[in-house]
C-alpha cells in the first residue's frame, strides 16, 4: 500500500495538469465555433502535435490507465499473498501438538540417552499396557449417531434399524454400561431374594418372571471398532465417553479426549441428573461423602452396600423416586435392623401429584411399611457432626442420619446447547423441538432431554420411561425419513411395593380441580396381577403398544364421584383445567390406559364424569 501511495504522488500532479489542458483546449475549441476533435483522431495523436493538445490528452489517458492497471496488479498480489500467508498460519496452527510432541520426544530421548549412560543396560520391559488416559480407537464415521445410552437411545437405535436393516449405528454413553432400563432399580431390584443382586442385575418381576435389567447382552451389539466393516450394519456402544461440543456445521462430535466423530443424522438423547438441595452441596465434604443421589446403576449398588453398614437413612423427597425408594427400603428395615426416614415439604406423599385425600391414604401406606414420614419439611441446614449428618428443618426440628437420599428431582443435560448453538427453554427446561422431535434438520432430541409441543396440552417436557421408549421409536423413524408428529400422550406409573400401584397420563397436578370414583379391589387388583396379566413387569412396554378401541361402559352403576371413604381400593381420578379432563391416574386399575389415552385427545366437556368413569369398568369383579 506504501508503494501504490508514492507512486500516486508522483502522477497525480502530471494527471491534474494534462486534465486542465484537455478542458481548456476543449473550451477554446468551442469558443472558436470549431469542432472538437473526434476520438479516433485523438487515438492517432502519437504521429505528432497536429491537433491543438493533442500530445497532453495522450499524456492523461496513458497515466489513468497506468495507474488503474497499477491498482489491479497491486490488490491482486495483495490477496494472493493474504490467502498464502493464512495457508501458511493454518499449518502453523496444526503443526504445534506435532511440535510440541516431537520436542517432548526429542527431550525424553536425550534424557533416556543420559539414564543410559549413567546406569547399567538392564534387559528391555514389555511394551506397557493402555491406560485410562489413552482413549481407545473409535471409527471416524457414523452415519447414525446417538448420544446418550438411555432408553430413548435404545428405542431409536432398535427403530432406526428396523426401518433400515443395513443402518450402522453408533451410541455414546458416558456410562460404563451397555443401555439400561431405569425403573427397577427403584422397584422391583429391591425386592429380589438373590443376595447377589447387585452384581447379577437380575430380578424376579411382579409376576414371577425372571429377566435382566439391560435391554440386550453384549452379544447384541458390534464392537465399535468394527462398525463401518460389518456387511448388514449393526448397533455399536462406546461405553465411558463423553460428547462435550458439537459442529453443527462441521456434523461431528468431540469427545472429552480429543477424538471427533462425524455423522449423517443425530440423536440427542442425554437425559439428565439427579438434582441436589444447596443446603447439602454447601455443608462440606463430610456430608456430600454420605449423600446419594439416586440415578445410575452405581448408585443402586452404592445404596445397597451402604444401607448394610449403616443404622439410619433419610430420604429427601415425597415423588415418585423417594416413595419408591422409602416403601423398598422399609421392607428391608426389619431384617437389616435400620432406620427409614422419609421427609418432604408437602403434607403428604405425592402431594404434587395426588389430591389431598389420596396422599394422605398413601403416606399411611408407606408408614405401614415401617418407613418413618416427616411432612412439611423444608431443610435449613445440613451439618455433618459427632459422625453423625444433622438435618435442621426450618420450624426447629431436628434430624440425626447417617446418610442422605436425594431425590428432589431431575435437571436436563443440555451442555451441549451452547457449542450446537441449540434453543433451551426457558420454562421447562431442555432442548425445544418441532412436532417432529427436531432441532435442526439432521439433530433429534428424545427422551427427558426433549421439549416438544403437545397439541392438546401445550409446550411439555416430560421425564417418564414410557416418554423415551415412545419419543425415543419416533425419533429414530423420523431419521429414516418417516416424518411423523409426536402425537403420543405418554403414560407413567409408580409401585409402592407389589400391591399399590397407580399409573397416569396427561397434566396430573394437585392444583387442578379433580373428581374420583372409587370400588372394592380385589384380589386381582394389584400391580402384581397385573404383570402376570400383561406379561411384562414394564407395563408401559405394552401400553405403548395399544390402541383405543370402541369400548362399551359397564352395567353396574358406579356411586357419585366422591373421596368421603378410606378405603380407596381402586379408582379413577380426573383431573380437569376449563371443564376437559387434561389428566387421569388410575389408582390400581390397570390395562386401561388407551381409554384415558383417548379421552385426553377428544378434549371434550363432560357433563357427568361418573358415566364416564363407566369406560374403565372398574365395577366389574
């Protein structure tokens, strides 16, 4: 740029010269009434000065034209020699880890090199054997990648290969397991007889049958590395890594030790983690090393192990977790010789689910289990002293432990929104998608992670293994191609042991107005009977599965909706928002679940809900 400036002011002043001198033998030229030359005359000029400033007008064309023809040349090296100089950076950049790596080398050698000089020659080691440091080999490709090795990353993988045999899979897990259900290590787990249960991961379910807590054995899946060479595609599992940034752009992933994969379509499936009360997190390591938060397997083996060797644990949360965990560690009380105590800033159980008169019922069931309930606790503070954890509820009561159960809730992992650049709703929390489970035109998101819209209920994220198992089998459809909407109103359910159990779907809030219409169990009326009924222990495994049918109500005549008795044996509870049933939990009625499906999805008003209660049959013996 210097160069083209003083080169400038060079010309400049013979270019403003020979303009003057062209514009004034122009004006005179005028001025004589003759006529001005033509330019092909002035293009001849160069023969001699025949024309009146003929030999200046050559002078200024020839000195714009230089400079024009100077400022091309200039701008064109110029851009050349940028774009050189950002190859060059870029190489720069890249070579630095091999640079750093070849000086290390070079520095270990001569220092090797020293060592050897210094000592005697010793017989040569075997090679040292791969360390936790040293990440294994992964593929670089994967045209299906899932993150997250939970249910809905189970249930797209199966999805995804069912709709397209030849389909190569990849899961991502940070988990050291192959892909797990959840639900029994808060229920049925607890109640097996193998002392070995911990390690076998194997229970008996409410019907007797026998099975495994994971979804396949290892036989099932190919090995990672394996994956892009197998003939007909397969499933592969990359257990203990992590994905922690995502180039949308780019379509890969890196992983938390530097390897990168690239994809075609993605599944975000990551679920989240277990919440935990500041008050814990801010009373130091002694507590934290005695407080669990319930989720993984590890946890499950942890709290078994611990409630061994302890004389007292208390349970922080009254929802479906902590009444499951409560009700399973109160049955085991007795022989283990420990304390159960279950407390919650609700007067009763499942207070934010239930309807007053049902929480209080079901907090006297899980008292019978022999389970200590405090209500309306709300934890001050949290201190670790004499070996014992001292729990200080806000009205002055104390509480002496020595472990604490955290199960306050889940908080979505959405770690990667940022890098992906991926929109989080602010209300619910999670990854907001379309109606198609998308968040971009290759990425899915299923499973608790995922916030989607319900066309009768609104903007919901829901955290329920019938949510994944559906969520996650329209995802993987919608990666082949399907394009389908996500329709589906989830189901959830919770056991209280074998012989309470309620199952729900919908908006079930206890702040909703709601009407319930109960009957006498019987002995069929269990979540027992009904496993052995459906043949499976997770019910939602069939429910998703069925479709509502034209159903006729029963004969019997059911009583006016009413909570006046305390024997809530089974029953059907409404809950409603402007008159329409948003949501409805069967309490102990079982195998319904695609009627009350179906009711939520015509959004009608219901002049009598008892008629309508007549769908479910629960009068019939």
């Amino acid at each position: 740029m210097l160069k083209c400036r003083t080169v400038w002011k060079k010309l400049a002043p013979l270019a403003r010269n020979s303009s003057t001198l062209c514009h004034q033998n122009a004006k005179r030229a005028v001025l004589r009434n003759e006529r001005r030359p033509g330019l092909l005359q002035r293009a001849q000029m160069s023969a001699g000065p025949s024309g009146g400033g003929g030999t200046d007008n050559t002078l200024y064309y020839v000195l714009v034209g230089a400079t024009c023809l100077g400022g091309a040349v200039y701008a064109y090296s110029t851009l050349r020699g940028d774009k050189q100089r950002y190859q060059d950076r870029i190489s720069e950049i890249a070579s630095r880890p091999n640079k750093a790596t070849q000086e290390q080398t070079e520095i270990q050698t001569a220092a090797s090199e020293a060592t050897k000089a210094a000592a005697p020659v010793t017989p040569t080691p075997a090679p040292a054997a791969p360390t936790e440091s040293t990440p294994a080999p992964v593929l670089e490709h994967a045209p299906y990648l899932l993150i997250g090795g939970g249910t809905a990353s189970f249930a797209a993988a199966r999805s995804i290969r069912a709709r397209d045999p030849g389909a190569r899979v990849l899961i991502i897990t940070d988990e050291p397991d192959l892909p797990y259900m959840r639900p029994p290590l808060s229920k049925e787990l607890w109640f097996s007889d193998d002392p070995e249960v911990t390690e076998s991961l194997r229970f008996k379910q409410w019907n007797g049958k026998e099975r495994s807590i994971y979804f396949q054995p290892p036989s099932f899946y190919v090995d990672p590395t394996e994956l892009a060479k197998v003939e007909n595609g397969g499933v592969a599992v990359l257990t203990g890594r992590k994905v922690v940034h995502m180039d949308v752009r780019g379509n890969k992933v890196r992983l938390q030790d530097g390897a990168e994969i690239s994809y075609d379509k993605c599944l975000i499936a990551t679920g989240g983690v277990p919440r935990n009360l500041q008050v814990i997190e801010r009373a130091g390591d002694e507590v934290m090393q005695r407080t669990t938060l319930f989720r993984k397997i590890e946890d499950f083996k942890s709290l078994g192990k611990v409630s061994r060797e302890i004389k007292s644990v208390t349970i922080i949360g009254g929802g479906f977790l902590g009444s499951e965990l409560a009700c399973a560690l109160g049955r085991r009380s007795a022989d283990l010789d420990l304390e159960v105590i279950q407390m919650y800033p609700e007067k009763g159980n499942m207070g934010k689910v239930l309807p007053e008169y049902l929480s209080n019922w079901t907090t006297a069931k899980v008292r019978k289990e022999g389970v200590r309930v405090i209500t309306d606790a709300v934890v001050k503070n949290v201190s670790f002293k004499n070996g014992k954890v001292e729990i200080k509820l806000k009205d002055g009561r104390t509480v002496k432990t020595d472990h604490i159960v955290a199960a306050v809730g889940l908080e979505p992992s959405v770690e990667l929104a940022k890098s992906a650049g991926l929109e989080v709703d602010s209300d619910f929390g999670g990854y907001r998608v379309n109606a198609e489970l998308q968040a971009r035109s290759n990425i899915w998101v299923a499973g608790d992670a995922a916030c989607f819209y319900d066309i009768k209920l609104g903007r919901r994220r829901v955290e329920h293994h019938d949510h994944a198992v559906v969520s996650g089998r329209l995802a993987g459809e919608n990666m082949t191609g399907a394009n389908k909407p996500y329709w589906h109103q989830s189901m959830f359910w919770s056991d209280l042991g074998p012989d309470v159990g309620y199952e729900a779907i919908g908006i079930v809030d206890s702040s909703l107005p709601t009407v319930g219409v109960f009957a006498k169990a019987t002995a069929k009326d269990t979540p027992k009977a009904a496993a052995e009924k459906s043949g499976t222990g997770i019910r939602s495994e069939s429910e998703t599965e069925a479709v509502a049918v034209s159903v006729k109500a029963g004969t019997a005549t059911p009583p006016s909706p009413t909570h006046q008795t305390d024997d809530y044996g089974k029953g059907v509870i409404f809950y409603l928002r402007d008159k329409v049933v948003v949501g409805v939990v069967l309490w102990n009625v079982f195998n319904r679940m695609p009627i009350a499906r179906k009711i939520i999805k015509d959004g009608e008003e219901h002049a009598d809900l008892n008629e309508v209660a007549k769908l479910f049959n629960i009068h019939e013996d």
